[in-house]
C-alpha cells in the first residue's frame, strides 16, 4: 500500500530493513514458532498477537523477553527481564 502512495518511503523503508537485517541478528519465525504461539493464544485474551508472537519466538529460541512490561509477558509464560529497572 506504502508503494503506491509514496514510492520514495517505501524504498527508505525497504532500506532501512535491508540495513537492519545485515546489522542486527534477526530471529526467524518458522513454523515451529507459529506452532509454539498457537497454544499461548487460548489464554485470557487482554494478550495481544504480536505479544504472543514475541514470546513464542523467545521460547523457541530459548530467551528472555526484555521489556518493561513485565506482567504482559509472565501471563504468557516466557522468562523476562526489565532493562529499564535500576539494581542495586
């Protein structure tokens, strides 16, 4: 849709991804990971897809959810961590 309405901002879209994909560790999201986020879908439901789609990517990948909101991910079942929380 992007594409039709403005070309040069999908193309710096496009960039911008193409750049990130090469700089940053992109985690796939394969089957596996579609099937893990399925049962996470049956709970109470305030859960949003795209948490639940973060936190069956975690799991599957064996990692921990790095967000401030905490509670968002218990209910779902995957470790997490608060970058945002001051130790001591």
């Amino acid at each position: 849709m992007t594409r039709q309405q403005d070309r040069a901002k999908a193309e710096a879209i496009e960039g911008w991804i193409d750049a990130l994909a090469i700089t940053q560790n992109i985690l796939p999201v394969d089957g596996v990971i579609f099937g893990r986020r399925a049962p996470l879908m049956h709970r109470p439901s305030t859960d949003l897809i795209e948490d639940a789609m973060i936190a069956a990517t975690a799991l599957g990948h064996k990692l921990r959810v790095a967000t401030r909101y905490l509670r968002d991910f218990k209910r779902l079942g995957v470790p997490t961590l608060n970058p945002f929380r001051r130790t001591a």
